[in-house]
C-alpha cells in the first residue's frame, strides 16, 4: 500500500520500513511512520482536526478482545463515542 501511495503522489507517502515486534520473529511494516508522514503533510486545517481511527487492532493490541466481534465492536464504539451494536448471528 504504501508504494501505490507513493507512486500515485500521495503528499507525506514514504517508502515501508520492515521492522520487527521486540524480539519476535516476525517483521512488519510500521504502518504507524507512514500514518504519522502523511498526517503531516495535510495543509487543511479542517481535515488535520478530523479523529485518527480506524480498525479496532488499529488501537487494541488484546488478542483477547480482537478475537471477539462484539467486544472489538464495543471498544471501538466507546472510542468513537458512538452506539456499539452487537452483530447479528
């Protein structure tokens, strides 16, 4: 995702950078430097003011909650101040 935004102009896009979790095995790409590159180069007041979120493992690390739809839904609704409703099925 990152090299699309970059190939299509994206202001603040910057290249991925493979990191790894603390001594874990596992590499990622720290979507948070990328988050944080192209937040910066908003000039538009109105949108820099708008909320930062997204998905629930956006802002939990709980595998505990993640796991479960209705919580992850609920945690999610009370960050956003909004009504959490719990899924049908």
């Amino acid at each position: 995702m990152a090299e699309l935004q970059i190939s299509r102009g994206i202001p603040g896009a910057i290249a991925p950078v493979i990191g790894s979790l603390k001594d874990r095995p596992y590499r990622f790409i720290d979507s948070v430097k990328i988050f944080d590159a192209i937040r910066a180069a908003i000039k538009d007041e109105d949108l820099r003011l708008l909320p930062e979120f997204g998905g629930a493992d956006q802002f939990l690390s709980s595998n505990f909650v993640l796991a479960v739809p209705t919580y992850a839904s609920a945690a999610t609704g009370a960050l956003l101040n909004t009504t959490s409703r719990t899924p049908a099925g």
